[in-house]
C-alpha cells in the first residue's frame, strides 16, 4: 500500500484539521486537497486562513470550508460541531488536531512565579485536543463497524518525551498530549477498531512557529512538507508513534535520547541528566555507547 492508495486519503471523503495557516497543518491540508477530500480547516488567525484558502480552490465535487476559532475555548467548538456535523452527515474521515502554541511569563517573571504562562500553554497545548476530541470524535467513530478506515492524528512533540530545560509548560502540555493520544488509541482499539490512532512527533521542523527566530530555513531542519510525507508513510504502516526525524538527528539517535531520558527514572538518576553540567558528559557517552 502506497501514500496515494492510503484508503483515508481518497477523493470524496472529509478531513478537518486544526492549525492550518502555516506549517504543519498547512502541508496537511494542501496533502489532503490533492487528494480531492473535502476540507473543513480551523485556525485562529483569520487573515492567515483566508490567505490559505486563496491556493486551495475546489476540485471537482470537494467541498472546502473555513472557521476562525479558539481551540482553548470549549463554547466555540460546541457552537462549531452542529455546522460541520450538518455539511458532512457522512462523518469525519480524517481527524488532525494540531495545536502548538508558545507563551512567555509576563513582566520579568520566572516561570514558576506566573501561573498565567501555565494556564494559557495548557489551555491552548492541550485543552485544544481534548476540545476537538469531545466535539468531533462521535463523527469520527459514526458508522465504526462499517469497513471504512478512518485516522485521527494529533500532533505531539518531542519536547513532550525528552523534556529539554527552558520551557517546563511547554513540555508538560505536549507531554500531557502523548498521554491523551495513547488512552484514546487503547479505548479506540476495541469500540472502533476502524479508527486508527497516531502520533506525530516533529523533529526539527521549519513553520510559522520559528520564522520569527530564523528568516530562512535552517539547514538542520526539515519542512512540513517533508513531515507530512513521512507521516502518510507511517500511516500505511499503521504506526502510532511518528517520530520523524530530521536533517541533523536520525532515528536511531532520537531513540537513544528517549532510551536515555527514560533511564533516569529506571536507574534512579536525576532528572534531565543530559543537560545537568555534572551528568552531561556521561549522557552524552552514555547514548553514543547505547545498542538498540
């Protein structure tokens, strides 16, 4: 089975995705367009959605909507549901809940003196996913016993599982996300075993989230385009976790890392051993030295 032959992605059925002004989201819906699906795409920003709809003009029989929304907010996704569930009583086929937002502790604070940086990286990381989740899943499992196959994809990141210093909210929220996705492909597994469940889990990634740090690509990162074809890839292959890498770490190094990281508990360690000043040395000699 090839990308092109991944049933979920045939002419006719309906994808919605989040994020969808840039990056990741973006490449995902330009993926599923080509496909000939119907899009429903969701996005805070209103201009930006407007400017991706512009490059997505219908074909053939598609269907392409658009809606401004706040995923943090439960009220708007409950005032969304009823409109798309109305346009595609048939059911969402592919589900991408893609949310990654970055918040700053306000007025010099420290991270741990502003609970507002918690609070809206947590509402937004992920109170965005489990909003979509109780809004849409029902669409996404209707009809689960019929032999059509369904996905839904939330993106992660890795910052949820090796947990680098510098942004604790940020690394709780998508680690919080991981712990979402695996429960639902459990519970999936046995009442709509049709519904596949994955993971993404960006490498370096060049998006709307780094322009503002870098004007052009770095050479170490990949682009979203690249991410959404090895996601389709692993989705053939019916992998839950997609942990992609990029143009400076390769798999085996990222499972390594992670192999390392979980080690700090196995081993009684402290924590975030790879980047403490007296352990740093020895995680580094410790992952080059580890077999798979």
């Amino acid at each position: 089975m090839t990308s092109t032959t991944l049933p979920i992605f045939r002419k006719g059925a309906t994808a919605l995705i989040t994020g969808v002004a840039s990056g990741i989201g973006l490449a995902t819906a330009q993926r599923c367009h080509s496909h000939g699906m119907n899009l429903v795409l969701l996005d805070r920003n209103a201009t930006a959605l407007s400017q991706v709809t512009e490059h997505l003009t219908p074909q053939n029989s598609n269907n392409i909507t658009t809606h401004v929304i706040d995923v943090s907010s439960m009220t708007e996704w409950q005032k969304l549901a009823p409109k798309v569930k109305s346009s595609h009583p048939e059911g969402i086929d592919f589900l991408m809940l893609n949310v990654g937002a970055g918040f700053t502790p306000k007025d010099g604070k420290g991270f741990w003196e502003d609970a507002e940086y918690f609070e809206k990286t947590f509402a937004v990381n992920t109170l965005g996913y489990t909003n979509g989740l109780a809004a849409f899943l029902d669409s996404v499992t209707a009809g689960a016993d019929k032999k059509v196959r369904r996905a839904i994809v939330l993106t992660g990141s890795k910052q949820g599982i090796t947990n680098p210093p510098s942004n604790p909210a940020y690394n709780a929220s998508k680690a919080a996300v991981r712990t979402i996705a695996e429960h639902l492909s459990f519970d999936l597994a046995k009442v709509a075993p049709k519904v596949s469940v994955h993971l993404l889990i960006p490498g370096r990634t060049y998006t709307g989230f780094h322009t503002g740090a870098f004007r052009e690509k770095p050479d170490g990162a990949w682009t979203s385009e690249q991410v959404v074809d090895f996601m389709v890839r692993k989705m053939v292959e019916d992998k839950f976790y997609i942990l992609c890498p990029d143009n400076e770490v390769g798999e085996d190094l990222d499972r390594k890392r992670i192999l390392w990281a979980t080690g700090d508990l196995i081993e009684g360690r402290p924590p975030l051993t790879r980047w403490r000043e007296d352990w740093k040395e020895k995680a580094k000699a410790g992952v080059e030295n580890m077999s798979l």
